[in-house]
C-alpha cells in the first residue's frame, strides 16, 4: 500500500491580498509558507507532493518553491483550469472564478493513487498537524474514513478583515456530524460574527468553536466522490449564481456524512494558525515564525 500523498492547493492568486502570495517569503532566507508546510508533511512522513497551479504559474513555482526543495522532496504538478469541468456543462459567458477548492483537488485526480491529504498554500498549519493527519491515513484501513485538523475559531482570524471557515459540529466520539462554509467570519462588535447579506447583519460564533482550515485527510474513496458529485452539484447551483457559484471541498464530505456513507474524525489542535489573508498579516506572519525558529522548532535554514 502506498503511503498518503499531500495535494497542496495553489491556484488563487490571492485577490485580497494583491498578488502571489503563495511564494512571497515568510523568512530571512526567503522561504515562503509553502516552504514550511513542505519542511513539515516530509517529517511526518508524505513523500509525494502535488501542487494544483495554474498553468501560466508553473514557471513561478519552479523558480522559487521548486529551486529550493530539489531533492529534499517529491514535487509534482496538477493544473487547474477552467475547462475541466463534467460533459454537458458550460462555462457561463463572463464567468472568471475558478469552480473552487473541491474543483482543485479534482484537478489532481490522475495523480493520486490511494488516501491523500489536502492542505491550502497560504496557510501555516503547525508540525503537529501534518502528523495527525499523516498517522491516520497511514494506520487506516476503510477508504470511506476520513478526518480533519479543527482549529479553534479564535486561533485562526487576521485583525484585517473577514476569512472563510468551514464551521464544524462535533458529536461526543470526535466525529464530524455538520460543515457549514461561512464565508465572511470577522471580528464585529467586540465579538466573532459571520454575515451572509454583506455586512447588514450578523451572527456570532463562540471563540472556541471548531472550524476547518482546509487540513482534510481522505482514504482513497473521496476522490471518486468528489468527481461523482461536481455535475449535480453545478447543475443545482449555477443557474441561481452562475459567475460565482464554487465547489467547496467541505461540500462533499458535509453531504457524505449525512447520507451516512462515510465518517470524518475530528483531530483538534490548540495550535494557532497563521495565514496571510491580507498584506497587513505578512509583518505578524514573519514575526511568528521567526519565534519557532529560536524556539528550534525550525531550523535555521529549512533547505540545504
């Protein structure tokens, strides 16, 4: 049996924060985030890599994440595109947004033989989650079980503006029952709210409620299901958005789990995360991670 492979999703171009923030450097020897997340799933033991791009940006990637990581790891390419999409389906005249997270790791199917893991490019997920997720997969044996590192709310958020968090329910074994994609979480009125009308009203969310953070381990039968339900899913929701309808990953195994077919383990961390949403968070970014480097959590250099 082949060990989990890693899928690293690093197509958006980062609208919020102006640019491709995916490569810019967290560090003094001009690491980016990607770096570290590499640094990490090799130590808990992933040996494939796969990044899901854009073509146009491939030459970028080979030119900073791949230059450094040579040798050290196994860095494959997927690309996403708006294309790819199920026979019968059309692109919408002015459609731009890519279909979303669920839509780019599909983009990596042909390269994923067996369980897999799943994290996005700007996040920093700390070592202790790689290696959850890492021993889950490599112990389990039932392809429809699968799991997620949950975050605590109030670990996750920029004091620059809003974020996305999948919002999880928990029942008393650890497993996932509901996720909700909330897709403006800030901090509004002295607490945590979400708004879904654009700002005209909100709804709190307690501090240490459990979100996703996009760190999703999977056996082997979710890519399949992912690919099974993209046409239903854009033949219900496109005709009500068609420029900006996404495929959100937590979509599938929200809907999998409801239908009683599958089950997500719940790894929680106290762990903070740190992400850059915005410009703003790449002074607070870099501060951070210069801290676990002196802790000697990090070597001084990752690479060579």
């Amino acid at each position: 049996m082949s060990k989990p492979a890693l899928i690293i999703m690093a197509a958006g171009l980062g609208s919020r924060y102006g640019g491709l923030k995916q490569i810019d450097p967290v560090d003094d020897q001009g690491c980016a985030i990607i770096d570290y997340s590499i640094y990490d799933a090799r130590r808990a033991g992933f040996e494939q890599i796969i990044l899901v791009i854009k073509p146009e940006l491939e030459q970028d990637f080979r030119d900073t994440i791949l230059k450094r990581v040579d040798g050290a790891a196994q860095i494959q390419f997927a690309y996403q595109t708006m294309d790819k999409i199920p026979d019968g389906i059309a692109i919408p005249e002015g459609r731009t947004k890519p279909w979303g997270t669920a839509h780019a790791v599909l983009c990596a199917k042909e390269l994923v033989n067996g369980a897999f893991a799943v994290i996005n490019a700007d996040d920093f997920y700390g070592r202790n989650a790689y290696q959850q997720i890492f021993d889950f997969l490599n112990a389990s044996k039932d392809d429809r079980a699968h799991a997620m590192v949950g975050y605590r709310l109030s670990n996750t958020l920029t004091e620059f503006g809003y974020v996305s968090r999948g919002v999880c329910q928990v029942d008393a074994e650890s497993r996932l029952t509901r996720i909700i994609e909330r897709v403006r979480i800030e901090r509004h009125e002295g607490a945590i709210a979400y708004t879904e009308d654009g700002g005209q009203s909100y709804t709190n969310l307690a501090p240490d409620t459990l979100v996703s953070m996009n760190l999703w381990g999977f056996g082997a039968s979710m890519m399949n299901e992912i690919e099974q339900h993209f046409k239903p899913f854009l033949l219900e929701n496109l005709p009500e958005n068609p420029l900006k309808t996404e495929y959100f990953l937590p979509y599938v195994p929200d809907l999998l789990i409801r239908e009683g077919v599958a089950t997500v383990t719940v790894l929680p961390t106290e762990d903070r995360w740190y992400g850059v949403t915005y410009h703003e968070d790449m002074p607070y970014v870099r501060a951070s991670i210069a801290g676990l480097r002196e802790q000697g959590i990090y070597p001084a250099r990752l690479w060579g």
